[in-house]
C-alpha cells in the first residue's frame, strides 16, 4: 500500500501546488438483541483511497480501485477541475512522520458472536428483572486503519480500536410510558468493556423511569437549578462544540446541518459567566472520539473552545485554518475513505471547577436537580435550545426532595451559560454518533461534564 500511495503522490506531486492521499480501512460488526431475542449479526468491510488535488481551486477524488491507470485518470479529472478558479486555501502545516496504535490485549477479531451475543442477552435479563417492557441493546466495533501522506512530506499511520454500545428501555406503569436511550463507547479492546459501567447506568436508569412515571411535574416558574453531567455534556456538544466549527460560523456548512450563532461577531466574544469553560481534546485516552492525527495528517491535542465564559479557540481542518489565517489544529476527521475530512469535534466537556455537588444543591434555597435528559432540541445557528428532565429532584433549603416529571429548560446559548455560577469538580462522559455534512458524515464522540449549577433559570 505503501508504494501505491507512493506512486499516486509522486503523479499529483508534478500536476499541483499541494496534493495529499489518504487510505482507510475498516471492518465493522454489529449484533443487536431486542426482548429476549437474537436479531442478527452484521459486519461490513470497506477500504479505499481519497485524493485531493489544490491548484487554483481544491479538487477531490475517491476510488477503491487498485488499478493504477485507472487511478491515474481519475487525477487527471481531479486536476482539470483544480485549475478552473475557485477557493483555494489551505493550510501546509509542516512535514510529519509518525506511526501510532492503540494497543489491545483482546481486540474486536477476538470477540466471536457467541461471546457478543452472551452480552447483550446478560443485559437484556438485567433490564427485564428490573422491570423494562421495552428492551433493546445493541453491540458494535469496529478496527480503523488509515494511512496519509502529502508532497510536503508527511507520512503518517494509524490503526485503532472501537466499541460500542446502545439501549433502549420502555416502562409502562398505570396507562403511562416513560423511555429512556443511551449510548457508550471506547476505543479500546475488549478488556475494556467493563469500564463502560453499562449494567450500574441501566439499572439506575430504570429505577429513575419508574420514579418519574409516579411524579408530578413542577409549577413553572424562575428557579435555581443543578444539571448532572449528562447534560452538561450534551449543552457541550450542541451549545459549543457546533457552533464553534469554524465552516459553521463562514456558512460553508450552512446548507449542510446549520450555522453558527457567532458568526459575525468580533472575537473574543462573550458566551457566559467567568465559571464556564469547555474543552474538545481527542487525546483523551480510551475516549470514544480518541486519536493521535487526524484524518489531514495534523496532530491532535486539548483545546479551549470557551475559556472563562469567552471564545478562544475554533474548530478547524486544513482549509478553515487557513481562511481564518491559523494552524489547523487536528479536527479534521472524516467517517469514511470516500468522505471529505471537514472540521468535526472529538471529545468535548465542560472543564471541573472545585465544588462537591452536595455544596451545590446547598446553596439553593428553591430549585431543581435535572440529573438526566429525555430528550432535547436545539436551532440551527445553536443559540435557543431545550432539555427535558428524565430524572429529576426538587431542591429545597439546600435538601434534595421528591422527584419531579419531565422538568423542562427552555432557554438560550448565551442565558445558560450565562446562569453558570458553580461547577462540580467530577466529570462523566456519554458517548453519541455526530452527524454533520452533506453527503452526512457520522462519527464516534465523547460529551460530558461535571454538575453545573445555573441561576433564575425558568423551568416549565
């Protein structure tokens, strides 16, 4: 493969200003269980090499053919279509070479369907026990490999591991139904499975439908409330991580899935309070949005998205990079080998603060602890957004008390994290498939946060 990359590189090198190739591989498998039965084992297999060719404009081309003429005539379409006028900035970054791997003692290949299978029916009794009439689980993985190379030098590769898995659970009690989805992921072998916790999250999820199908909901009204990290993490994705891709905010992705509520603004902007910082780092360790380079051959590492309430860094690949006149800063990622790789976030969280979550709920007089959503909706330049409490508790005099059915917040960007006056100092994290881009692009991140504590929020 080696070689071939070679030999494409060398024919773009003598028609463009800059080109670069990428092979990817992957082999995924997914096995699901739905109330007690088997529902069937996939796996899918996919390899191929993406071009891009930067003239007067930037050309792409995909193929999964090894035939090498073939391959050649393509980049001489590619190369046509690079000369015609258009935009063509981009970001050179510097010459790269590195190999990394994440290693694993038991990885998906290991795993047979019998042993994937044992999994899910082990869950799917758990939730049956504790009284789920709906019961869905889902297993997945998947093994990525990617090579990059471009005619400034570089040459990178790559190979990781990934697991994940989904469920859904239904609880009918007295005519009324509540339900309740989540989503884990790794990247990681199989020896890190249990880490995930996914039978302590089910069972505790359960047991929250049920005390909230037996609730009454709360008189609406201004009150102070405390978010758990569930939805800490998703304001994070959605209220930060999207609109500070910086093709968002130059309305390149605005057709695509939406645009950004700070374009046009002069930067630093004010987002909130001084209490409120978010990251996005896919360094992160076994998080399900982990790597070393990205899909551009760009080093990965932490970032300050919003930094004590104000704006500080976008999210960026070769191009937005370059429109924006910085280095890119390894967020270019693309789901497959026949993808674009365009700005995409990985592992992104509201920072800790220093607080325990019982000072927290002390220091409200009257108010909410939303610990969980079932559901939520958000705009397309993510400024006015909503979260329906799944499990929730009134707060009184600084004492949690009975729960509370379907809370809602109904608010904004800037409001939310404006209210923001405490964090606490744990951190959990969820794991979600982003979609964005048009063909639509998902891939594998991490949301999460601490608990968040927000002023004179009205709730419904």
């Amino acid at each position: 493969m080696e070689e071939m990359l070679d030999s494409i590189l060398d024919y773009c090198g003598k028609r463009s200003s800059f080109a670069d190739v990428r092979f990817m591989s992957s082999e995924e498998n997914g096995v699901s269980y739905r109330n007690g039965e088997f529902q069937g084992f996939q796996t899918s297999r996919n390899s191929g090499i993406a071009i891009r060719i930067v003239n007067r404009s930037v050309s792409y081309v995909f193929t999964n053919s090894g035939d090498m003429e073939e391959i050649f005539r393509l980049i001489d379409g590619a190369v046509d279509r690079s000369n015609k006028p258009g935009k063509n900035r981009i970001s050179l970054g510097k010459d790269t070479r590195a190999k990394w791997k994440v290693p694993s003692s038991k990885f998906p290949l290991d795993m047979s369907i019998d042993d994937r299978i044992d999994i899910l029916k082990s869950n799917d009794e758990q939730m049956k026990t504790l009284g789920a009439d709906i019961r869905i689980n889902v297993l997945s993985d998947s093994i990525t490999h990617e090579h990059y190379m471009n005619t400034i030098g570089s040459s990178i590769e790559g190979e990781y591991p990934r697991i994940g898995y989904s469920y859904v659970a239904g609880v009918m009690d007295s005519g009324n139904f509540e339900q309740s989805s989540a989503q884990f992921g790794i990247t990681a072998g199989y020896e890190d499975f249990k880490t995930m916790n996914i039978e302590d999250k089910v069972a505790g999820d359960i047991k929250s439908l049920k005390n909230a199908i037996r609730s009454r909901g709360i008189k609406p009204g201004v009150y102070d409330v405390v978010i758990g990290p569930e939805i800490s993490g998703i304001v994070a994705h959605e209220s930060c991580g999207h609109p500070t891709e910086y093709d968002r905010i130059i309305g390149r992705e605005g057709a695509q899935a939406g645009e950004s509520f700070l374009s046009g603004k002069t930067y630093p902007y004010r987002v909130g309070s001084d209490s409120v910082s978010v990251i996005d780092d896919p360094t992160m360790p076994k998080s399900y949005g982990f790597y070393r380079y990205d899909d551009e051959g760009i080093e990965s590492r932490k970032k300050y998205l919003y930094h004590h309430g104000m704006t500080e860094e976008f999210i960026h690949n070769r191009e937005s990079a370059a429109i924006l006149g910085v280095e890119p800063n390894g967020c270019g990622r693309s789901s497959d080998w026949d993808m674009e790789p365009i700005p995409r976030m990985s592992t992104t969280y509201i920072e800790p603060g220093e607080f325990t979550l019982e000072e927290l709920i002390e220091g409200i007089k009257d108010g909410l602890y939303i610990v969980s959503y079932t559901e939520w909706n958000i705009d397309d330049i993510r400024y006015n957004e909503k979260y329906v409490g799944k499990e929730a508790y009134r707060i009184t005099n600084g004492k949690l008390g009975d729960s509370l059915r379907r809370p809602v917040i109904e608010t904004t960007t800037t409001k939310l994290y404006g209210s923001v006056d405490a964090v606490s100092r744990d951190l959990e994290f969820s794991a979600g498939t982003c979609g964005k881009g048009d063909p639509e692009q998902g891939v594998d991140v991490w949301m999460g946060g601490p608990n968040v504590r927000l002023r004179n929020m009205y709730i419904s």
